[in-house]
C-alpha cells in the first residue's frame, strides 16, 4: 500500500510541476518573434488581415509577429508547414475555409487539420462578390447566367487556386445557377484579380474587401454579393438570391491555428490577445468600411466551428462531384 501511496504522490507531482512548467512558458511567451505563415499570396485578405493583426499583437506582447508567404498547392503547402513546426507558439496559420474545404478536396495531402493542427481564434469574415470584365455583354447577373447557358463551357472565371473560398463559391454558383463556365486558377489572389481586370477570364468571385476598389473605379462591373444581405461597402449590387439563385451563400473567413501539441496557457494566451485585437475600435471601423466583420470565439467553439465546416464543404464536394 505504501508503495501505491508513493506512486501516486509521485505522479500527482510531475502533474504539478509540469503544469506550473506550462503555466511559466505562457507567462514568458513569447520571448522571440513569432511568425504567422499565410498559405497565400501577397495583397489577399489573408495576407493583409495578418499583417494587421500581428502589427497589434507585436504591440500588445512585446515582440516581433512576422507574417510569412507560403503559397502552393491550394494553400496546403502553407498549412503543411505549420503543421510540421515544433509546437512551441512561434510558428501559426493564418488560414481561411480553404483549409476546411481542402479536407475533402485534397486528400493526398500530408496533414489533417483537426489531428495536426490546434484552433486559436476565429478573425473575420466577410461576403464576396460577382464581378465580370467590363467587355463582358451582362449587365445583371441573369443576363450573365443566360450568356453562360447561350455559350457552355465558353466562359471562364478566375480563382486564386483550388479548394480556395472563391472557387468553392465559383463551383457552387455553377451547380445551382445550372451553367457550363470553365475555372481557371491563378497562383493566388493578385494574379487572379489582374486576370480579371486585364480581361483574361470573364468572371471572378472574391472578397468584398479586396474587389471593392476596382468596382468603384470600373475596371470590373459587380453583378450580386454572396452574402444573405446586401454588402454595407456595396449597398447599391445584389444578393445572387436577390438577383434569382435562390438559397446561394457563400463567404470567406479567418482564423488562426497552431501545431497541435502547443501548450493550452499560450493558445489560450493568443486567444486573449486575438479578441482583444479585433474589438479595437479603429479595427472594427476599418473593417466596417471594408465588409469585414469581427468574430471572437474560444479555442473550443472555433474547433467546433471548423468540424462542422469541414462536414459542409465535404457535403458540397460530393454534390458538385455528383454534377460534372
């Protein structure tokens, strides 16, 4: 007996020490910088949200955030490489539903998201919006739909990769608009954009935030936002529902992960450190002016969050499988 009483003496004190061990990294992380991998091109709304975000947690924590391009492959090259860092807090992801979407669409990748990666907080999302080039003979998005169906497989739209949100919301628009137009991905979202406005592909679907400006200087012509509401930045297109597909949405949002294995005291400490971000008032009002919205949520919801959007892309992945 004495020597069960011993051995469980001992294990209570490891458990103690090394949650104390846990509780001193938290308190001194980060004691380096910390890079925040965006698995996507310069100029996107990932690429941009990061460098807004890790410019307010470099001032809130007293280091460097250095936010890092790692594109490739969908944005799976991006997410492999955090998955493989030492899960210490100095490596994250600045991911979007492209990572969620990629669970079924890739399975040849060399990760999964919920086994090697760990949920820190949700950030944003915003809706996106049809956009064609201004040669293109349609004024509504009907007239775009009718010219699609006139000309099967005739018509392209950009993206800025597979399994990203905007060729998500590209196939998903096709399936339940019933036209044939042809997907073309780009390197990332810059390219896919300068596709666009150069005239290259007829039509693209991106986010609110980024597409606006080029609306407002008429290098590309809005035809309906993806939202359940009409966009606050672009009051004046739309929805595709409004403009007759009925039950459509789509959007785009980001989070933040870490290695799986990372200490709860540090993800929980960044959680902190993330919400605290984006209820700033100059960020929420930068935001509003772009049709961004703040979301703060735990680490346990937003896990919640990405398992069930998972389960939802998957279901489209087969739907749309089902269709070509």
């Amino acid at each position: 007996m004495a020597g069960i009483r011993y051995a469980l003496v001992l294990v209570a004190a490891l458990l103690t020490v090394s949650m104390s061990g846990e509780h001193a990294e938290a308190e001194d992380y980060p004691a380096r910088p910390v890079r925040i991998i965006v698995p996507f091109g310069p100029g996107g709304p990932a690429d941009v949200v990061a460098r807004q975000i890790g410019s307010i947690l470099q001032e809130g924590l007293g280091r460097p955030f250095v936010v890092e391009n790692r594109t490739g492959a969908g944005g799976v090259i991006g997410a492999l490489e955090v998955a493989k860092a030492p899960a210490d807090g100095y490596t994250l992801l600045m991911m979007s539903n492209t990572q969620t979407a990629n669970e079924s669409l890739v399975p040849q990748r060399k990760y999964e998201l919920m086994r090697d990666l760990t949920p820190i907080a949700f950030v944003n999302t915003s809706d996106l919006v049809i956009v064609v080039h201004p040669a293109v003979p349609a004024k509504t998005l009907q007239e775009f739909i009718a010219l699609a169906k006139a000309q099967p497989g005739k018509l392209n739209y950009a993206s800025s990769g597979q399994g990203t949100p905007y060729h998500m919301a590209g196939e998903l628009f096709k399936a339940m608009a019933g036209i044939d137009i042809v997907h073309v991905p780009y390197r990332n979202s810059g390219e896919a954009r300068s596709g666009i406005i150069g005239g290259q592909v007829q039509m693209m679907i991106d986010a609110v935030p980024a597409m606006a400006p080029n609306v407002a200087e008429s290098q590309v012509r809005a035809l309906a936002t993806t939202g359940k509401t009409r966009s606050t930045v672009l009051s004046d297109v739309p929805t595709v529902i409004e403009a007759g597909v009925a039950g459509y949405e789509a959007t785009i949002w980001l989070g933040l992960m870490a290695p799986a294995g990372t200490p709860k005291p540090i993800i929980d400490k960044l959680n902190a450190a993330v919400n605290a971000a984006i209820r700033r008032p100059e960020v929420e009002k930068l935001w509003a002016a772009q049709g961004a919205v703040p979301m703060t949520m735990t680490p346990e919801a937003f896990d919640a969050f990405l398992r069930a959007d998972i389960v939802k892309w998957a279901d489209v992945v087969k739907r749309l499988d089902k269709s070509q």
